[in-house]
C-alpha cells in the first residue's frame, strides 16, 4: 500500500489514465477480504473529482464486460481495461454536459 500511495502522489499522466491505474493496481493489491472492487472505484472517482471530473458509473450492463477487462488486464493484457474505463469516463462526460445544456436552455 505504501507504494501505491508513493506511485499515486506522484504520477504525471493525464487524470484518466492515473484514475484507472489507481483502480487497477489497488484490485491487484487486493488488501482486504471484501470489499476491494467498490474501494477501487471510489478510488478510480475520487482521482477523477480531485480534477473536476464528473462521477462515474460502471453500469451494470457492462459489469460482466469490466469483471473480464479487469482479469485480462490483471495477465498483462490492459487494452479491454482502459478502453472500458475510458469510455466510462466519457459517457459520464457527455452526461454531465447535456444536462448543463439542458439548465441553460430551461434557463
């Protein structure tokens, strides 16, 4: 844990990618009996929010494609992984934008 929180101070790469390093190398880690998925994502969102992204939701349609993604990005093959957590963060995006746009237009 040590140095994951080493690592996270002090990364240089764009939020997104940092974000979902952070979730996947604290799911490698594994540091408690349960509940490590929902703490790698709060982990993954509070990256995000500290550079004023939007919160982001692994929907549940997708739970069985990011429960693949994150066992083939755990045998050294990430490209599944990020493509998933990076769409994520785009939808989340484009959410959050058409709902300013509809409180412009509401007024």
């Amino acid at each position: 844990m040590n140095e994951f929180m080493q690592w996270l101070q002090t990364s240089s790469d764009h939020v997104a990618r940092v974000a979902a390093q952070a979730h996947l190398r604290f799911v490698f880690i594994h540091p408690f009996i349960d509940g490590n998925g929902r703490t790698s994502r709060l982990i993954f969102n509070l990256v995000l929010l500290q550079e004023g992204f939007p919160l982001v939701v692994i929907e549940k349609e997708q739970r069985l494609a990011y429960i693949n993604a994150i066992e083939k990005a755990l045998h050294n093959q990430p490209e599944d992984y990020y493509m998933l957590m990076f769409q994520a963060i785009e939808h989340s995006l484009d959410v959050y934008l058409h709902e300013i746009e509809q409180s412009d237009l509401r007024g």
